[in-house]
C-alpha cells in the first residue's frame, strides 16, 4: 500500500507546530473560572469556560495554567484590587498563550489578568441580585421588622473558631449595666465555596426554632476581605431578606458593603459593634422605664395634692351641709305631717259625703220598697229604718275616728312628744348600732330640741350604746 503512515507522536508534533506556526503570540480573552485549585507546588490551575447566554449550557472549555512564579505576582496584585480571591463562577479577562503537549494536548498558559474587568463584572452581578430582590419585593422585608426593646435571646451564626465571635460574646457578658443576654451558636463556614450553603443551613435551622430567639447576628469578623464574595449571592440575600426575625450583621471592615449587609435589619461593622447596638436597645428600654416611673411619680404627686386640696374644702364645708341638710329634713318632716292632716281631713269628708249619699239613696230606696208592700209591712220596716241609719252612721263615725287618731300618731311631731328621740350621724339617720363606731359624732333630735354628743362605748349585745357629751 503507498498510503503516506504516521504514528500518533507525528501527528501530534505535527499539530503542535502547526498551532505554534499560527497562534505564535498571546491573546487577551474573557472566561469563566469554572475549576480552580493551587498545587504545593505552587502552581495554579483552572478551566475556564464559556457559557451560552441563553441557557447557561458550556460552549467552550480548556485547562489553563498560571505557573508558580507568576502566580506569586499575580494572586495579591488581582486581590488588593478587587478586594476578591478568584474563585469558581468569577468572569476574567486574561491574557493567555496557546501552548500543545503531545500528552496533555492544548492548554492555555495565563501570562496576566486585568482586575478592572473582573470588579466591573462583580458590580453588575450585585446590581443583578439587588434588582431581583427588587422585583421580587423582598428586599426591604427585613429591614421593616422591629428590633424588640430587649433584645436578650439572641441566635448566632458565626465560626466557633473566630475571634469575631469571641469578641462579640466578651462584649455581651462584661457589659458596664451588667444586662443579661442568652445566646445560642449556629456553626457555619464562613468564607470559601460552602460558605453560603453553610450560613443558609444555619438560618433553616434558627427558623425552625424562631419562638426561643429575638434577634439573628451574623458574625464573621477578622480574615480578609477578599473572603465577603458569599454573602454577594443571591440565596443569602434572599434567606436574610424574608427572614421572620431581625438579622444584624457584622461581616465586614469599615470600606466593605455585601448585598447581605444591605438587606439585613442593621449592618455594623464589626462583632464588638453588634454587641454595643444589642446592649444600647437594653440602654433604651431602661431608660424609658425609668422615665416612664419619674412621670408617674410625679403624676401620683400632683394627684395626692389636688386630693388633699379638694378633702381639706370638704371638710370645712361639711358641717355646713349636715346643718342645711337636717333644717330641709325637718321641713320634709313638717310638709309630710301637713300634707297627712289635710290627706286625712279629706278623706273623713269624703267619706260623710259618702254616707250622706248612701243614706239619701237608702231613704229612697226604702221609700219605694214600702209603697210596692203592705202598709202596716211599710210602717213597721219604717220604723226600724232611724235605728238602723243610726246604728251605721255610728260605726262609720267611730271608724273615721280611729283612722285620723292613727294618721296623728303616724305625724313625726307627735312621736318626738311621747319620748322619741331621732338619732343622726353625718346627716342619715341611724337605724342600727352596728353602723356606729367608736368616737363617732352623733346628733340627737327630740321635740323640743337637738343633742350633739361622740360614742365612748358600744354595746351591740343588748343594743345600748353609751355616749359621752
């Protein structure tokens, strides 16, 4: 056969000096880090990718490599600037060769990375989140509940290992007002790739026990800043956002802003700073107590004295009263007896005109009746009809009588005469001994006259009571 042979090493020399022929330079281009890991060696190494904007599917993938002594320069020069490690799902812009092994076939060799393009990159995606957080209505959900007055039951998600929440915990228990709090940690990671995985863990959990807790702090304190690209992601912004319980965090330094920070009830800057705001809702909380006691002292104050004003005017009138209040008594009793006289005499009258009639109304009758009988029936019955007129007329007589003796023994008047004595204390009469006390001022009425005395002893037994003038 006059076929032309080569063996795979050809055919891949053969390529390689075809690609070093045509791609004998470098390019700038723009990926995404899809792997990337730092050998002990040294060495860095990635794929990158690039992803259909329609449907996020990869449409292209190589390895790349930054060797160890360009790695050196060019890991802290990309973090100072952009204040971010590179890490999984970051877009970049670097300037790579073409480079072929026959074994590991093509690879891109990055030679330098452009920060500027990435921070642009980062800024659009966190405008993206804000805008999704937006549109969905979540975003200020948080950030409208109330941090209660006394915020003591508080649930903390933080590493157990950082100082930032050793610092936040010593804050808390050595405060100057000696305010107790109660605490219970949520371990979570947080920095890396589980970081956010691991801070949403922790706020299912504290969302399952929502009743023991007041307030969620969120505490990563210390590391570097690079470390906050978490808590820009979406899902921990939206965990924090629609969270039933006020969140504070306390992540990052004083430059640094995460979309996390933004959404969260309160973000401070620090654990220690968490803490001291804890501490001075406590502060607030006392203070309005203690002014709230100072006005209602004070109102009590003024209440005693208006009452001890209006007690001290009544006293001084109150003799006055009882006077005025037994003359209108006396007059009542007075009026009673008058109205009781003429009521009888009214009645004694009616009543004779009532026999008057009835006597006129038998004579009639009678009258009549004879005329229908016999004369010597007429003339007999005739002469009973005065005996017995006299007889009723009598006996109605003697009943009217009796009737108006009663009515003038009824008269107060009479009954004060025969001995009656009406006892009073505070202007209503007294009708039993047990409403009497001992030094109590009693005023005694009779018909010709009134008796002030005080009671010096009581006897309830036989219902004499023993007073001294």
């Amino acid at each position: 056969m006059g076929k032309n042979r080569h063996t795979l090493l050809e055919l891949t020399g053969m390529i390689g000096k075809a690609i070093s022929r045509s791609l004998n330079g470098s390019y700038w281009i723009v990926a995404e880090i899809n792997e990337i890991r730092e050998n002990y060696s040294g060495h860095c190494y990635l794929e990158l990718v690039e992803k259909d904007s329609g449907n996020d599917n990869i449409v292209a993938r190589c390895r790349a490599t930054i060797w160890a002594y360009t790695w050196r320069m060019l890991k802290p020069y990309f973090e100072t600037s952009t204040s971010q490690k590179l890490s999984k799902g970051m877009m970049v812009l670097v300037e790579v060769t073409v480079e072929f092994h026959e074994l590991y076939g093509i690879s891109l060799n990055i030679k330098e990375i452009d920060p500027v393009y990435t921070i642009g990159d980062l800024e659009r995606r966190r405008k993206e989140i804000l805008h999704r957080l937006e549109e969905e209505g979540i975003i200020n959900m948080n950030r409208q509940l109330d941090i209660p007055g006394i915020p003591s039951r508080i649930a903390v998600i933080s590493s157990p290992a950082a100082a930032g929440y050793e610092d936040f915990i010593h804050q808390l228990e050595n405060n100057s007002r000696n305010y107790r709090f109660s605490t219970m940690l949520f371990p979570a990671q947080m920095q890396g790739s589980t970081a956010g995985r691991s801070v949403t863990d922790a706020l299912d959990m504290i969302f399952e026990k929502e009743g023991m807790f007041d307030v969620v702090v969120i505490l990563r304190g210390g590391g570097s800043a690079s470390d906050l690209s978490c808590f820009d992601s979406y899902e921990i912004a939206a965990h924090i956002a629609q969270f039933p319980l006020p969140v504070i965090t306390g992540i990052g330094h004083e430059r640094d802003k995460t979309i996390a920070g933004m959404v969260a009830n309160t973000n401070v800057k620090t654990p220690t700073a968490a803490a001291e705001l804890l501490i001075g809702k406590y502060t607030e909380a006392d203070s309005l107590v203690l002014s709230f006691g100072n006005r209602l002292a004070s109102a009590v104050t003024n209440l005693i004295r208006q009452n001890r004003q209006v007690t001290t005017a009544l006293s001084g009138s109150i003799p006055g009263i009882v006077k005025n209040r037994m003359q209108q008594a006396k007059a009542e009793l007075r009026a009673s007896g008058s109205i009781m006289a003429r009521s009888a005499g009214g009645y004694i009258q009616k009543r004779h005109h009532t026999i008057d009639s009835f006597h006129y109304r038998f004579r009639v009758h009678t009258k009549n009746y004879l005329l229908s009988h016999k004369s010597s029936e007429a003339e007999m019955r005739t002469k009973l009809i005065p005996q017995h007129t006299a007889r009723l007329l009598k006996g109605r007589s003697e009943r009217l009588h009796l009737f108006g003796t009663k009515l003038g023994l009824l008269d107060p008047e009479n009954l004060l005469k025969k001995g009656y004595a009406l006892v009073t204390k505070n202007g209503n009469i007294v009708k039993s001994a047990r409403n009497i006390h001992f030094g109590d001022l009693l005023e005694t009425k009779l018909h010709d006259g009134r008796i002030t005395s005080r009671v010096s002893d009581i006897d309830i037994s036989t219902d004499n009571t023993k007073v001294s003038e």
